[in-house]
C-alpha cells in the first residue's frame, strides 16, 4: 500500500480537527464541497515528485 498524501491551506488547526471530526477522518478535499483549498495528490511522493 502506497502513501495517500492531500495538501490543503486551513487557517488554523482547530478548524482542521473541526474538519476531521464532521469527515470521520477523511480528507477534508473530499467532502462536498471542499472544506479548503488544496491539492489531491494521491499516488504522488511528495519527496520524489514534488522534490
């Protein structure tokens, strides 16, 4: 199993946590509509693709 990666701008870290517990943990970029402006980046290594 690969790294699932998602990179999102939030303005703080309480409205993360907010976003986690309404998702049951799931990506905030992929409830409708997004809760924040970000990139799906699954199948990506950030560390090689993006480096």
């Amino acid at each position: 199993m690969g790294v699932l990666t998602d990179y999102f701008r939030a303005p703080n870290s309480a409205a993360v946590v907010q976003s986690l517990e309404e998702t049951d943990g799931g990506s905030p970029l992929s409830a409708e509509p997004p809760r924040f402006e970000g990139v799906d980046a699954k199948g990506m290594d950030p560390a090689v693709v993006l480096g």
